[in-house]
C-alpha cells in the first residue's frame, strides 16, 4: 500500500462497523489518518499515589488498596442494580460503586481479598468517601489467578501511576478510553505519514519528522513528548492553510480585470470638492491603497476593516466613484434592507445632485443610484433592472437581490460587500461572476479583526486598516448596570433617557427578543414592571434564573417604558419582523428627530447612523456578544454630544458573563475587544465549521495564541508558492493540500 492511500483506509477496516460507524456520524473521523489527527485535549496524570487516610474531596485520586468486600445490591424495586465494594489500605477505607451493566466485569475481577489500583474522582455519599465507575487496573491475587508476583505488581504500579492519560474529545457512545484503544490499533500506521513539510523547512526549524510527531502526541513518554509534537503538529496546521490561501492570491493575480483609474474633472473630483470636511490621514493612506489596486489589470482583493464609525462608507463611496468616472459600474451588497435601504439614503445624500443623473435638476455629469432589495415592487424592481443592463446606473446598493440570476450589469467594475460575516459562502462568488471580467472586489467589516485572524479567515485579501475616527466625533461612555443587585441603577438610567431626551437628543433601546405571538408559544418574556426588572430573587439564584428568563423583548419593553418610567415621550418599535417600507419610515422618522426613544432589536446594529442620538441602554446585555456590544454601541456618540452606553445585566459580578460586560465598558478600542471575544469564545476552527460544512481543519492552532507561529508560516508559505505556485517539487505538501483543504473548503475560503 503506498504512503498516500496507507492513511485514507477507512476506519471500519481496522476498527470494525459499530465503532467506525459512531466515529464517523458523531465526530466526523472516517480514515485512519483522521484517527491519528485526532488529538488528545490534554493529558491526565495519575501522579503520586494517595493513601486511603489522605483521600482530598472532588480530586482526581490514584489509589493501591485491597477489597474487603464486594456486593451487589439491587434498588428501584429490583429493576437497577449496583456493584458496592469496599477497599482497604490499612489507613483508612473508600467505597467503589458501578452501576448498570458495567458491574459484572469488576465483579468479577476484583473478589475480595484480591488487589488493585484504582484512579477516579473523590465524591461523598452517604457521609462515605466514594469513587463511582473508576478505571482500575487488577493487581491480584484474584479468585482465579493464584498468587501474583511482587515485582511484577510494583511495576505494574508504577507504570499505571505515572503514566500521562491522553484525554480525547469524546461523544455519547464513545468514551476517551475506547479513542485511546482505537488510536492504539491505528498508530503503527503513523510511520506511513507522509511529510507535508519541505525537508529544508523541517530541518532548518528543528521539527520532528511527522509520524514521530504522532507518536509523541498520542502516547507522550514525558511532557517534553508533548511539546515537541505540539509545536510541529500546530506549524503543519498552519503552513498548510497558509500555502492554501497564498495560492488562492497567486491565482487572482493571473486573472485579468480592467483596470479602472481616476479621471480628472470626474465624478470623484466633483464630489470632494463638496465635502465639508477633510478626510483623516487614515482615510487618505487606505484610498491610496485601494486607488493603486483598482488602476491594475488584475481583480483587486481587498479587506477594509476599521474602527465602528471610523468612516469606510466614505472610502467606499469615492473607490465606487472612481470606478464609474472610468466608465464602469459599482454594486455595494449590504446584509440588510434596513442596512441597503440606509446607504442608499446616505449616499444619495452625501453625493447630493451627482447621483440624480437623467433627472431634472441632476448635475452635468450624475450618475444613478438605484436601490434594488427583494421586498421591492414589480415596477420598481424593473425599472431598476433596466437602469443596470442600460448601464443608465452607475451604482447599485441593494440585499442579495442584486446576486440573482435574472441581474444583468452593463459593466460591472465593482463589488463592495459590507459587513462580510453575514454573507453566506456563495453569495460574493456569485456577484462577482456577473462581471465580463472578474471585478475589483472591497470587503467591509466594522467588527476589527485580530491580525492573525484575518491573516486567516480573510488570508486571500490584502487588509487596509482604519484605526482613527474622523474629528467631531465625541467619546462614548459605557457602563454596565447591575439591575438585581441594584435595582436603583436601572432608575437612574431610565433618568438619563429622559435627560438626555430633555437636551434635544435621541436614545436607543436594545433587546435581544421581538416578543409577539411567535415567542409566546415559548414562553413569554420575564416582565419587569416600569421598565425595571424584579430585583426580589435570591442572590444565589441569580444567575441561574436570568439565565432561564426569556430574554427581554422589544414590544413588551416599549409598552413597560411608555405606560412607566418613559411616559410622555415619543417611543416606537423597530424589528426585523416588520414591513420593509414601515422599517423605512420608523428609521426616517427616527432620523429626522420626530420619534425620542427607538425600542429595537440588533437591526440596528450596523450602519445606522443618526448623530442626534446619544444614549444607547441595552436590555439583557449578556445575551449579547462582546463584538455584536461593541458595534452596537457605536450607534451613538456619532455627532459633536457625548454618547452613553448602559449594559442592563441581571448576572451576578462574579459571573464570565459580568466580567466579559465589564470588558466592553471599560474600553472602546475594538481590536482589543475582538481578541477578549475570541479568547472567551476559543474557535477552535476560524474557518467556521457552520459556514462551510467542513469538518474543522484547525485542531491544535490556536488562532490568537499561536500569532506568531501563523506569521511564521505566512512568511515561509509564500516563499514556497512563489518559487512552485503547482507544488510539482511538494507532492506531500500537494496531497496535505487535498487532505486539509478538500476543494470544498479551499473555494469556501475564497469565499471568506
């Protein structure tokens, strides 16, 4: 068998069906190269045998002690069973306890009299110490065995208690120590690995050649084991990716695309002339990277990411305008309505009477501006259709509506996408194919990312960054209020409401739920009478019953607050369950100062921009992501007044959920806040096991910890693509590629 097809035998060769069938339906292993890449989570040391007198509570124990007595004893009305055996050392006494049908075993092994060592956890029952379906191994002498031999048990002793246990990640019906068997019948096979790595690499890093790397992984002889194969196993992770996505660039650079460059007197010009600011330095340096990537002959790939509020839509904008002075077409596919519907009005306002182009009081040289979403009437949607095959449209904002098939361009130049992280796997792909040639494409993300994290999930784009926001922009202060331990805070924020309200400004406020007939059938919304929250509960309770509350709603909020403590201001709602044009009309309203406080869930949480509205309180902020907070928060403090932002929380202080709250407070730095995010939320696989329905490709990278490493194999991926982009001279390398990245998960990274 050769080296390659050795590892892609399926499991149920070496493993039989039922255990090949469990590991394939609930951990996604079907080769023996999957079994041996599925690594321990951590290692388990028996340690130090304890003596019975010595026994700590909730500690994992290793125990050499003999049985006194065995019994088994039936309960339940005779219907369960339980094996009860008593051990002895002379220090003290310990109760082992099986129950089910895994008592016969044990049983039967370990007859009074006989010896043996035992490892579990120290629990209490019955005011007796206990260890409950511990692994133990006999020491006799047993029943059947006869006397046994003194060395031999001594180093059987040894071996067991100082031995490190992998722990492998398990499922129902497949416990670490049936993995550890499984691993044991497939691990002779690790010689047979084929090393991805180019030999030169290896040894110039001082790695361990692969199938040793395995070895030493599974069944480590010391912790030094560990770390040998950890630190090569990780960089093989890394590399590979990396040689992935340094390819994905290498074959966008030798695609062809019409170079779009700035015309003098055009559009652009016109429209910076108008501007009643300067753009920040940011602003100038990232235009210029995009200006140089749009004026080559092959497709730009870029992300934009910046600070909430640090103005991207205007650097969209001008690359937009740029492309359409060169004659082509620009399309900004935004997640939303409520999001496309708000550029479209931004925009059009912004660019003023260029974007009237064939109206009557449009400037000389306009273009249009259409908008094109899926809720749209029939004649609407036609005309705007019209406009783009004409070419009549100069730009296009709209949902996935514009990726329909039935969309036809004139020339697409072109493609924004904002806030990339809601856009499914397809949907980039398929806008940039309506192109003659494939389009310039700009990524927007308002949610900053960890360098290493777009050096990965984003790897196939070049990133701009915008880390300063435009003057005039005011400080947003954040606090959390603890509503059950001090219901007197929640007061008080509704009072700022109204203050802030009294001065002439606007106020959000933020729930997690809608709350209509839909959420009834499960189960209503806590109330939490004039707006406040019941601060009764017992502090113990706290967490468990906030955690069990429904989460708060906006219809059952804003009728609380305009009955209670919001009474006499103007209060409407706004949710993603509404009509397009009344989401429309309650955003226009909201804009144009006519509505005080706007109830609303997470449709608002990006791109909405009203710099009247100061005051932003978040209803059940735990139930909110550290990114999804901080994004919400940069709806105010947009205009020259100070924003406030108040997280309402019912969690205790000392709860993850409290602290991870108080992180968003205590900062506005949002690179900082995407790293505390992902640290809490440990991806183990940045590629999104959801998005791409690929089983996880990262099982020992970590994707903020290992930042150096990913740098490091950036570096040597590149190097190695740029010499070989075919990898003719790695056909390991090539067939790690195919074993990684099966062509699936490499388009599903293009697609980010």
């Amino acid at each position: 068998m050769d080296r390659v097809s050795a590892l892609d035998e399926p499991l149920k060769k070496s493993l039989g069906p039922a255990t090949a069938k469990v590991m394939a339906e609930h951990l996604g292993l079907h080769t023996v190269g999957d079994l041996l890449h599925h690594y321990p989570r951590r290692y388990e040391e028996r340690g130090q045998l304890t003596t019975l007198a010595e026994l700590p509570l909730d500690e994992d124990v290793t125990v050499v002690a003999q049985v006194a007595d065995s019994r088994i004893l039936t309960f339940n009305h005779g219907r369960g069973q339980r094996l009860e055996i008593t051990l002895t050392d002379g220090s003290g006494r310990l109760q082992l306890v099986f129950f089910g049908r895994g008592l016969h075993k044990p049983h039967k092994e370990l007859p009074p009299g006989s010896r043996g060592m035992f490892a579990g956890k120290v629990s209490v029952f019955n005011r007796k110490l206990q260890l409950a379906h511990p692994t133990y191994v006999p020491l006799g002498p047993t029943a059947d065995s006869g006397a046994v031999d003194e060395d031999d048990a001594a180093s059987a002793v040894n071996a067991f208690a100082g031995k490190l246990i992998p722990i492998y990640p398990a499922c129902k019906g497949l416990e670490s120590w049936k993995i550890t068997k499984a691993v044991d019948a497939v691990l002779p096979r690790a010689v047979e690995a084929a090393d991805p790595l180019p030999p030169a690499l290896r040894e110039g890093r001082g790695f361990v050649p692969l199938p040793e790397a395995l070895l030493k992984v599974h069944r480590p002889e010391t912790k030094a084991d560990i770390e040998d194969a950890r630190a090569r196993l990780k960089w093989d992770e890394a590399f590979v990716l990396q040689v992935a996505l340094a390819r994905r660039r290498y074959a966008d650079t030798q695609l062809p695309a019409v170079a779009r460059e700035p015309v003098a007197g055009g559009l652009l010009d016109t429209f910076d002339a108008g501007l009643p600011f300067t753009l920040t330095e940011g602003q100038r340096k990232v235009t210029a990277e995009i200006f140089a990537d749009l004026a080559t002959e092959h497709p730009m790939h870029r992300l934009l990411q910046g600070e909430v509020g640090s103005g991207k839509t205007l650097v969209a904008l001008r690359a937009m305008l740029t492309v359409v002075d060169a004659g082509g077409q620009a399309a900004l596919l935004a997640p939303t309505e409520v999001l496309a519907q708000q550029h479209h009005r931004s925009i059009t306002e912004m660019m003023g009477e260029l974007a009237q182009g064939g109206m009557l009081g449009g400037a000389e040289n306009a273009t249009k501006v259409v908008l094109l979403t899926g809720s749209m009437g029939t004649a609407g949607r036609r005309q705007a259709l019209l406009d783009l095959v004409t070419g009549e449209a100069g730009m296009v904002i709209g949902t996935h509506a514009l990726i329909e098939d039935k969309v036809r361009f004139h020339d697409l130049g072109l493609v924004v996408v904002d806030e990339q992280h809601r856009f499914g796997v397809e949907q980039r792909d398929a806008l940039r194919s309506k192109g003659k040639q494939p389009p310039h494409l700009l990524v927007m993300t308002a949610t900053p990312i960890p360098r290493t994290v777009a050096m990965t999930v984003f790897g196939d784009l070049e990133t701009s960054v915008l880390d300063q926001l435009p003057a005039g922009r005011s400080p947003i202060a954040s606090h959390v209020v603890p509503a059950q331990d001090k219901p007197h805070f929640l007061a008080r924020a509704w009072e700022r409401v109204r203050e802030e309200v009294g001065k002439g400004h606007q106020a959000y406020v933020v729930c997690p739920r809608i709350g209509d007939d839909e959420d009834e059938k499960n189960g209503k919304g806590g109330k939490n009478g004039k707006g406040g929250k019941k601060a009764s509960a017992a502090k113990g309770k706290a967490a468990e019953d906030a955690e069990k509350r429904p989460p708060l709603a906006v219809l059952e909020v804003a009728e609380q607050l305009v009955a209670g403590v919001l009474a006499g201001l103007r209060v409407e709602v706004l949710h993603g369950r509404m009509q397009p044009d009344d989401k429309d009309a309650v955003m226009r309203r909201f804009a144009a100062g006519e509505v005080d406080v706007l109830v609303a869930t997470t449709v608002i949480e990006v791109g909405v921009n009203v710099p009247n509205a100061t005051a932003m309180v978040i209803m059940d902020a735990d139930r909110f992501g550290v990114s999804q907070l901080h994004q919400l928060r940069g709806r105010v403090g947009r205009g020259a007044a100070p924003g406030l932002c108040l997280l309402v929380t019912d969690m205790p202080e000392a709860s993850p959920a409290r602290a991870r709250l108080g992180a968003v407070a205590a900062t506005l730095d949002g690179f900082e806040l995407s790293r505390i995010d992902l640290e809490q939320r440990r991806e183990g696989d940045v590629l999104g096991q959801a998005q791409s329905g690929v089983r996880s490709s990262l099982r020992m990278l970590a994707v903020i910890e290992d930042e150096e490493i990913i740098a490091a194999a950036r570096e040597e991926a590149v190097a190695v693509v740029a010499a070989d982009p075919e990898l003719a001279s790695s056909p390991e390398l090539r067939t790690a590629l195919d074993a990684l990245l099966d062509t699936e998960r490499e388009q599903f990274l293009d697609k980010g």
